[in-house]
C-alpha cells in the first residue's frame, strides 16, 4: 500500500491548486461565487471573515473566470489546501458541517486520484500521449470537467482502487454467476448466447465455466451465465443476495476468461485481452460524481430496443450517414432484482440498482487502418506542459496554422453536433451528449464520424408524437422521460455545449482559433444544416439552439445540498435562465464561414 502513496508529496501541491481553480470557476459558472474584477486580468474573491483571495483569469463567453492555478494567492494565513478551500466555502453554499464532511471525503478522494494521474502522465507530452491506444488514453483524462470531486468513488479503499481505478491501469477477470432464468427480467437477446460468451471467454475458458455449471446445478439449461464485478460481487452482491444462494437461484462460479479494463465511466468495461470483443457495462455501488453508479433496471430493459432503434435511423436518415453517425448497439442487458428490496417502493434508489449486465458492441473492429477513435473529452485536456491535446491532433492532422484548424473544427462540428440535432429536430429524440459517450472517429488525422452510446436513462424524449418516431418500441417509450421542447433542447445545449465545448473552446484558442471564432464556426455549421432541410423549420425554432439565454444547471449546488444516502430518487440539478448564449452572441459579429459541403440531403 506504501506504493500508493508516492504520487502524493510530488503533485499534492499542484493538484490542490488545480481543484482551488476549478472550484472558483465552476462556482462562478453557477452563480454562487462572485469574484471582481480588479483590472484587466486580475480578480479577487471576498469569502468575508476568510478573507479574499486573487488571481488571474481569462473570462469566457458564458460570464466565467477560467483560473491561472499558479496566479491564485490566498489571504494573510490561508492555506493552498482544496479542503481549507472548502471548509471557507461552507456559508456561502449554505451547507451544514454533515455535508462539509461528507463531501471532504470525495475532494481527498478526488486529490489521491489526482495524484496517481499527474504521476501516470508524467513527462509525457502531447503528441507522444495521442499515438497510445485508445484505452491507455483513457487512463489519463481529468474526468468529469463540471463536477468539483469528479473521482469520490465514496466505498472504494486503497486495494479498490489500485484495481479498479481507470488512472492504475491495471485489468482484471470477471466473476461469472449461474444465474436461474425464471428469476431474470432480460430485455433483448439472451445474455449467455454463444456470441456474447465468446466474446468475454474463450473456447478453454468457457468449457471450464460449463464444467463448474454442471457440477453445482441438476441442469444447466435452467440457468443463464451472467458476469459480474469482482468488487460488487464481494461487497454488495453476495452478501444481500444470500437467500437466492441458499435457495439455488444463484451460483457463483469463480473468475474466468479475459481481461477487462475500466473505462472513464468505471462501469463500462473494455476486453484488452481481444478489443474487437464486446464491452461489458455492470453496476458498481459506488458514490461518484452526482449518484451511486448503479444500473436501473427499467432503462437497462429498454437499452436494446433504443440502441436497436437509433441503428437503423443511422442507417436510413441521409443526414446520419451524410456524418457517418455510428451507434453502438446493446444486444442483451437483464437484471437480477431482489425480492425484498423490489418491494420496498420508498428505500433508497442504490437498492433497486445492484445486479444487471448490459453488454455493448465494441467499436474497434470498425476501425480502418487509417482511423483513430477518441472520446470528446481527450480535446479538453493538457499535458504536463500546458500544451492542449487538441494541438497535437491538429498537428497530426496537418491543420496546424489557424485557417485549416478552423476546418478542422468545422468537420468536427459536422460530425457531432448536427446529428444530435437532427435527432432532436426530426425524430424528438435527445441524447445527453457529454465528453464520456461520445466518440470522435478520426481519419488520417480528420474527424470523419461519430460513434454513440450508452442509452439506458441519457436519452429522453420529446413531450408529444413526432411521426418520424412513430415506430419507436413501446417498451422504450414506457420508461423514456418525455419533456417540452424548451426543456429538451436543454440535453444538447447543457450537455453538449456547457459540458464538452465550453471547456474545448479555451484551448482552440490556445491553437490560433479564437473563443469567438469557435462558436462562430459551430453556428455557420448549424446554419447550413438547417438550409438543408427547410421542412423542419417549425422544429427548429422551438428547439432553439441560438436563443439568446439557455438554461443554466447548477450541479455542484445541488449535489452539495442533496441527501445522497438516503435519496429515494437521483439529484436532480437546479436550474435558471440567467446564462448567455454564446451561439446567440457571437452569430452577428463576422461573416459566415466557409463551410464542408455535401450532396444535399433530403427530409424524405
């Protein structure tokens, strides 16, 4: 355990000043700061009988102060210490000590993960970083860029995390359950097809299993194969699924088959032993970032159906294949639910979300040769040295001067945020499009396509039948969210804009594209788009992408005032209509770009 500990006195001080930084702006972003300026670049904050604090900042076309770490100065006897930040922070977030406490839990967290990640990326440049694979790449990102504590991981030890923790880089084997089929709710094919289980062991490997399924139950037909987390298993699962044990629902087989990698999301698993295999996506009872990151199991049914649904509207909408959209779709996903908590209608919702498995399909075997897959949220991050790995895709590109790195992101535009919009305009269909769930495809250094996931509770519906969408599955719209389309567009424009470009844009600039001249491009994008299809322009001016305020989420706010262990239902974040709109801001003020043009794409 002692190892674990030598990334701390290196970068303890440097993380500390990153998350004080992250925490000025992100608090300022949500309104509940209120740093002055004191002159060009100069800002102080005033936390009244803890003095004021000044720093540097560059603010950003949404009102907010994006931090210089090494600017901040803290008052006459303060600390540089993020939980002495926190502690100051208190009376102004309005939170009691219990919550003070409890969240010091996720920021020590959040600062060890840190830690282990600056030591993980040291000496690394960016251009070395971009040429790893795609899941050592992910090993090494920040995490959520809006959340303060964006890697609690609250009821994860030391030996957890060192196992389980993307930033280790370290792979494990699943646990494998015998699982009886009268008790599973399934949705999709079944979870043990032949397929399925030979894309997790192979042909030794499962016969082994078999073997053991033989020896413990009178006929293995009865049972379903099921994987599970190692630690959910040991912690969660066989503990309170005892009585199915006793009785012979349930069967733990052991460790078996390939190595599997957490990705970013912690619950979605990558095969490194064979990548073209599929990904594995299982519950974790863990407190992280906003919620404990279980599966529920009404969206866990339906993900089939929605990822079956959206693949075939890939295939047949000319605008998705004018981006080349990709979906990757879920086969099989079921849930184990537990007979006396599924009856317990107000417990805690963590309860009802501890045994299921969603299997997903992979994207590497649809790679090219001359294709690069990376999650949006590798455009938001720097290495040791300040240097954006945007630049360094942009080098690699061959889109370094700032007219091809304005192609660059004009393509990027294309690819990304027109498809999400056209499947809101068209079929009323949003997806809660962050860094996490969205994968850029690059060919020969260009972004060239899209690939989509993760369907179970990111996507929601709008509150009225569009006829485009009258084919969706009815077990999709049972369980599906419905919202007004003022509050749907709030998925793209929160989840997208807020969440992925706001923190892209800062280091465009830093590559010789201009904050202003991003958005500029982003809106002349969506402009051509929506020439394309004159059809839709009811829809498009009720989902409003250039209006001139958008709603505004304060997430921080609330999960710092939510009661998360005994929370019956997810935090929901408050909202407000007090943030510009930098589409609407910036649309007048140069002339429209040039734009990538295509074959004119049809509403038919």
């Amino acid at each position: 355990m002692a190892a674990l500990d030598a990334c701390l006195a290196p970068h303890w001080g440097a993380a500390n000043r990153a998350l004080i930084a992250k925490m000025i702006g992100e608090l300022s972003y949500e309104r509940i700061l209120e740093p002055l300026g004191d002159d060009d670049s100069g800002y102080r904050l005033d936390l009244g009988e803890h003095g004021s604090w000044h720093f540097s900042a560059r603010t950003n076309l949404w009102g907010q102060p994006q931090v210089d770490p090494e600017s901040l100065s803290p008052p006459p006897g303060a600390s540089l210490e993020a939980a002495d930040f926190l502690l100051a922070l208190a009376a102004p977030l309005g939170m009691q000590d219990s919550q003070v406490a409890e969240h010091l839990e996720d920021l020590f967290a959040t600062l060890r993960a840190d830690c282990q990640l600056r030591q993980a990326r040291r000496g690394l440049s960016a251009d070395a970083a971009i040429r790893l694979p795609e899941p050592q790449r992910q090993r090494l990102l920040d995490g959520h860029p809006k959340f303060l504590f964006n890697k609690g991981r609250r009821g994860w030890g030391l030996e957890a995390l060192a196992r389980y923790a993307p930033e280790h880089g370290h792979s494990f084997q699943l646990g494998w359950v015998a699982v009886a089929a009268s008790a599973l709710e399934s949705g999709g094919t079944a979870i043990d097809t032949p397929e399925l289980l030979r894309s997790a062991l192979c042909e030794i490997e499962l016969g082994r299993l078999r073997q053991v399924l033989a020896e413990r139950v009178d006929d293995p037909a009865d049972y379903r194969l099921m994987p599970v987390h190692p630690w959910q298993w040991q912690r969660w699962l066989a503990p309170l699924h005892a009585g199915d044990i006793a009785h012979g629902r349930l069967h733990y087989l052991g460790e078996f088959g390939d190595h599997y990698a957490p990705q970013q999301s912690l619950r979605t698993l990558t095969n490194v032993s064979r990548p073209a295999s599929h990904d594995i996506k299982l519950p974790l009872t863990i407190m992280n970032t906003s919620c404990y990151r279980g599966i529920p199991g009404r969206y866990l049914l339906a993900g089939p159906a929605a990822s079956a649904w959206l693949k075939r509207r890939a295939q047949e909408d000319a605008e998705f294949a004018r981006a080349g959209l990709e979906i990757l779709a879920e086969p099989a996903g079921a849930v184990l639910p537990h007979a006396q908590y599924a009856r317990l209608d107000q417990a805690p919702y963590r309860y009802a979300e501890l045994f299921g498995v969603i299997w997903r399909e992979a994207l590497a075997p649809r790679l090219a040769a001359t294709e690069q897959a990376l999650l949006m949220a590798e455009l938001m991050q720097r290495d040791d040295h300040g240097r954006p790995w945007l630049a360094a895709y942009l080098r690699a590109a061959g889109a370094e001067s700032p007219a091809a790195a304005e192609r660059w992101l004009t393509r990027l535009f294309e690819v990304t945020v027109v498809p999400m919009w056209h499947l809101m305009c068209r079929y009323g269909v949003s997806l809660i499009a962050h860094g996490q769930n969205l994968t850029l495809i690059l060919r020969d250094g260009w972004p060239a396509r899209l690939a989509l996931k993760d369907f179970q509770g990111d996507l929601r519906l709008v509150d009225e039948d569009f006829p485009e969408a009258s084919d969706l599955p009815e077990n999709l719209t049972a369980v599906t969210v419905r919202l007004p389309p003022e509050k749907l567009i709030h998925d793209l424009q929160t989840g997208h804009f807020v969440t992925t470009l706001r923190f892209i844009a800062p280091l465009a600039a830093a590559c010789g594209v201009s904050e202003t001249r991003f958005y500029q491009l982003c809106g002349d994008v969506l402009t051509a788009y929506r020439e394309r299809h004159p059809a839709l322009a009811e829809r498009f001016a009720r989902f409003d992408l250039f209006a001139p305020r958008i709603l505004r989420l304060t997430l921080n706010r609330a999960k710092f005032l939510h009661a998360t262990d005994n929370a019956r239902e997810r935090m929901l974040a408050e909202m407000d209509l007090h943030v510009a709109n930098p589409l609407h801001g910036v649309r007048q003020s140069a002339p429209r770009a040039d734009v990538i043009t295509a074959p004119e794409v049809s509403d038919v």
